[in-house]
C-alpha cells in the first residue's frame, strides 16, 4: 500500500497527466522488476567484474518501459547505493554504480560494461 502510495504522489510531483496514470503505474511496476532480475541474475551470476553490467541492465531494461519504468529504476538504484553506502562500501565504487545506473537510463547500451567472458545467458 506503501509503495502505491509513493507512486501516486510522485506521479503528480512528475507533472503526470490523468491520462498518464494509466500508463505510469504499470511501467513502474514493471520496471521495478525488470531491476529485481537484473539483481537475481547478477547474484546467479555471480561473475567478477559484471557488477556494473547488471546495474545499467537494469536500468536500462526499465527504463525502455516509459516514464514510470524510468522513476522507479531512480528511486531503486538510489534507494539501492544509499543502503550500500551505509553499509560501508566507498563512495568510488558508489559513484562507479550510479555512472552505470545513468547510463543505462539513458538508453545507452548496457553491453559497454559487459566484461569479457560473461555468459551470453546474461
């Protein structure tokens, strides 16, 4: 109930028409698990090096959604850094995370973070 409440009011601070509603909330939802595969298939993978690929994955598989999928690859991939940051993980590699978040979100292709020898299942 939480999470469609946060939705509905960012929606309306986004600018979302009445029509976009309609649209919104399912591209969130969707987006939101395009980002939980993303993770699965990273800790799947487990593969030195791909942290970065599966980040702008992500990202960029939501995003693809539309707005909604857009806003919630954002809110996860913050919400996602400001826990690891709290955890003790460097600012460096948090940066490094959210360059790949970015870069995914904007359409970018993912594979530039690609590392050699990762299996094509991924």
């Amino acid at each position: 109930m939480k999470l469609l409440t946060g939705l509905l009011v960012c929606s309306l601070v986004l600018g979302v028409s009445s029509d976009g509603w309609l649209t919104f909330i399912p591209e969130a939802a969707q987006g939101a698990w395009d980002m939980l595969r993303a993770y699965r298939d990273m800790r799947e993978a487990n593969y030195i090096g791909a942290d970065k690929y599966f980040h702008a994955r992500g990202n960029y598989d939501a995003a693809q959604r539309g707005p909604g999928g857009a806003w919630a690859a954002k809110v996860i991939s913050n919400a996602r850094e400001m826990v690891n940051g709290a955890s003790g993980h460097g600012k460096e590699d948090s940066d490094a995370d959210q360059a790949a978040n970015a870069w995914g979100r904007s359409g970018k292709d993912p594979n530039h973070f690609r590392p050699a020898g990762l299996p094509d299942k991924y």
